[in-house]
C-alpha cells in the first residue's frame, strides 16, 4: 500500500504534528525533530533573519529523512516563494495573505505551467540534482509542495472563504497573536470575537477541503485547538522550548539560592 504524502494527508484532513523553529538552524534540527515524532518542520524567515543560503543548508540535512522541510517566507512575493522551493523546501508559509488576488498570485508563483508560473530550473536542490523527465518532475513537486496560507488579520478574515477557494492553497495557517492584534483585542484568546473568527476559518477550510493549521505551545492549546477543527499543528517556539526544559531540569536548584 502506497503511503499518502504529508500534502495528501493535510488536505485530506488527517491529523499531521510538526515544529517551527524561529531561533536553532542547527544542521541536527531535522533529525532531532523526526526523533521527537515530527512529520514537519517550517523554518522561520519572517522574523529570524534566516538567510537564503542558510535555509538551502538545512533542507540538505533533511535529505534522507522522513521529516518535510518547509520555509516560512517574509512575504508572499514571487523571489521569496520560487527560491525557497527552489532550495529544496517541501513547502513555503505565507504571511498575512488578505485577499484572493493575493492567494491566485502566490499559487501562480509556486506551481509550474499550466497551473502556474513559476520558473524552470532543473537538477538543482530541489529534485535532488538529478536527471529525468522534465514533465514527471513537474508533476511530482506540484504535488509534494504544500502552500499554506497564514490568515492573520482583519482583511485575510474578511476574505478567508475566497482565498480557500483559491486552487493552489493547501493549508489555511491561524496567525493567532497577529489576528488579535488586528482585531483590536491583542492577546485576549478566550474574546468572542477571536473565538468566531476561529469558527470563520475553520468553516471555510473545511469546505474547501484544506488543511487547517496551528503553531501551538502546550498540552492544553494543543487539545482545544484540536477540537476547533485544526489538523497541521506545530510545537512551538523553539528559544521558549529550550528556556521551558532548562528550568524545569534545574528547578530543584531555587530551594537552595
């Protein structure tokens, strides 16, 4: 029996756990991470000053494994999306995606003709440098990139249920902090306007049979937003994880100082 790819099973609904990493571009990152029972990793490039040429580095140490590199890139313009692909990422996140003019530009950008626009370069990173058929390649990394699309403000809201009718966006990301912000209730989680805007996304993901995404931060938000209806959800912040593991080891220490 064939094994669906992450792509397949993301949008199929089923549940799919990974981790975003903002701060440790070790080389060790994917395997650690595969050990920890990681289908995915998103590398940050939004807010981390992640280098082009870094992320080429860390889709070569995931070579060989089982784990999806994915790039979460500074915006939705074509030179960040087509060169992260183009270094090997399985995938690219989109930040605050606001209308389905937006979404139809960026699912042009990573997908090649006649679905899309995205310019041909072969034997490179991202087929594994190898030789072949030209026409199979493209039909295999069509299908194995996934394009998730962050829905993070009041304008991506407003517009969420056209932006998932959108062919070529897999995933629809909750952008919760931002969201909030946007909003005009920043970090206020349990507001009923944030819960409805949850429900919103949701309904419209859905529908169009996407995936639904979420970076979460602990047992208990890992469950409620499971229970929203959230299928692709990922550990995070790797600096809070690291801070989180290094007090609760040492904890036994304060009853000394």
């Amino acid at each position: 029996m064939v094994r669906k790819s992450l792509k397949q099973r993301v949008c199929a609904g089923d549940v799919v756990s990974g981790a975003m990493v903002f701060e440790f571009f070790s080389p060790g990152m994917a395997r650690i991470a595969e050990v920890a029972g990681c289908e995915f990793l998103i590398y940050d490039m939004e807010h981390s000053g992640l280098s082009i040429e870094t992320l080429k580095q860390l889709h070569a140490s995931a070579r060989g494994l089982s784990i999806a590199p994915i790039a979460r890139v500074p915006r939705g313009e074509y030179h960040f999306l087509a060169r992260a692909l183009d270094v090997g990422m399985h995938g690219v996140m989109i930040p605050m995606v606001e209308s389905a003019s937006q979404a139809k530009a960026i699912a042009e950008a990573t997908h090649y003709p006649p679905r899309g626009r995205r310019g041909a370069g072969f034997g490179f990173a991202h087929d594994d440098y190898v030789a072949g058929s030209v026409e199979q390649k493209i039909k295999r990394l069509d299908a194995r990139n996934l394009v998730i699309a962050q829905i993070e403000t009041e304008r991506g809201l407003a517009a969420v249920e056209e932006i998932a009718a959108v062919d070529g966006i897999d995933v629809l990301w909750l952008g919760h902090f931002d969201l909030t912000n946007f909003l005009g209730i920043p970090g206020q989680f349990d507001n009923k306007l944030y819960i409805d805007a949850i429900k919103r996304i949701v309904a419209a993901g859905r529908k169009r049979r996407k995936g639904l995404g979420f970076m979460t931060v602990d047992p208990a938000t890992t469950r409620r937003y499971r229970e929203y209806g959230f299928n692709m959800l990922a550990s995070g912040t790797d600096p809070a994880i690291m801070v989180n593991g290094i007090r609760t080891i040492l904890a036994p220490l304060g009853d000394e100082k």
